[in-house]
C-alpha cells in the first residue's frame, strides 16, 4: 500500500533542529514496516496548531490531502495530537479529506468509515480536554509562583541548562559507538546512522538513528577526539 506522510511540529527551532521530528518519522517508519507499506512523499509542517485559522495555516497539511485524494493513497500521521487536539478541527479535516484514507500510527486499531470518525472525535475531544487542563495548570502555577517573587525567567534558564547537561550526558555515553562505527570505516552520517541501526544502539527518544540525529551528537561531542564523519 502507497502511503504519504503528514510531520508537525510547532516551533521553527523544532524544525531547524529536527527536536520532535524524529520521534515522529520512527513511528512512521514502524507503521509501515509492520503493514508493509511504501512512503511516497512527506509533508512537513511548521505550525503552532493554535486559534481559529489553523487550517488555513497549514498549506502542506492541504497539500498532503489533495495528493492522497487524487491519488487515492492513505495519509499518515504519527500522532494525533500532531494533527489537532481540537475536535471541531478534527471532524474539519474529515470532513476535507473527501474520503481519502487517515491512519494514526499510535491508534492503528481504529477503522474507517463513521465509526472510526465517531471514535477520533471522541479522543480529539479529550486530547483537546487535556490541553486545556494543561494550560489552566501551567497558568495557576506560574501565577502562585510570581505571587511569591519567583523569577520566572531564571526557572526556565534553569530548566534549559538541566537539558542541555542530559543530553550532553547521553552524547558521552555514545562516544564509545561513535569510536567504533569510525574504526569500522564508517564515515559519512548516513553510514554511522546505520552502523548505530545495526548495532541497536538506542537514541534518546527511542526512535531510529538519521544522519541530522548523528550530527547532533557529534556536535555535542566536538571538543573530544573520535573521529568525524562527512555527510553523504
């Protein structure tokens, strides 16, 4: 089966970055290993998901259903809180997608036709909930938190710099797998990319290795000597 491929992610640091993008290609790549599907084209987008318009904001999301109409080939999304976590918008996009095919890759049990579109809306309705709850928290917090002189600036530095130590901390866990796919004689990304593949050497979210997700590490790790690798 012929498959097209829908990523979102809400920042243009996330896109620049690839933060997110990866997870998100790992279940792409796992939905149609395990269904034994081929991905034509993917479609990325850089969109906040946020107000009325959404949709109108996202020319590739409208790009993706054109071709899978036209071509009458499947759409799929990763997850689907990445399409929408707004039920209106949901049965919007169902309503667009003219009876184009849309899976999920974390709900591959739900069936097409009016049943599975009872049951998206029903957990559109609640990942919407949840956000909502999410946001009413985070506001409270911050609110309590400036209430007691809290520099809240200085927290997310904070929180920022926690990161940046993680994942420095995994890179240096990976500098011995580096080593060796080097005295392998792997030295492209793509080629260590594989090397780490077929080693089943795990990434830090879980997904599969790429070459951007090789970069990242090397760059982390740029200070020590392991060897380089060129891209392909």
């Amino acid at each position: 089966m012929k498959y097209i491929s829908y990523l979102r992610v809400s920042t243009a640091r996330q896109g620049d970055s690839g933060l997110g993008l990866d997870a998100q290609r790992a279940a792409v790549d796992r939905f149609l290993t395990a269904n034994d599907g081929g991905l034509i084209q993917e479609f990325l987008e850089v969109e906040t998901g946020k107000g009325s318009n959404a949709l109108h904001r996202r020319p590739q999301l409208g790009a993706a259903l054109d071709l899978a109409r036209r071509e009458k080939m499947t759409l799929i999304v990763a997850k689907l809180d990445r399409l929408t976590r707004s039920a209106r918008l949901l049965l919007e996009l169902v309503e667009l997608s003219g009876g184009a095919n849309l899976v999920f890759c974390d709900l591959p049990d739900v069936p097409s036709g009016p049943v599975g579109k009872f049951m998206l809306t029903q957990l559109a309705a609640v990942a919407e909930f949840e956000a909502g709850m999410i946001s009413q928290r985070t506001k409270a917090a911050l609110a309590a938190a400036k209430a007691r002189g809290v520099r809240l600036g200085t927290h997310g530095a904070v929180l920022a710099a926690q990161r940046k130590g993680e994942a420095s901390a995994r890179a240096a866990d990976l500098r011995q797998h580096l080593i060796a796919a080097r005295k392998a004689g792997n030295v492209t990304l793509k080629a260590v990319a594989d090397y780490l593949e077929a080693h089943q050497v795990p990434t830090r979210d879980g997904g599969r290795w790429h070459p951007t997700t090789v970069s990242r590490v090397m760059t982390r790790l740029s200070g020590q000597h392991f060897g380089t690798a060129t891209t392909p």
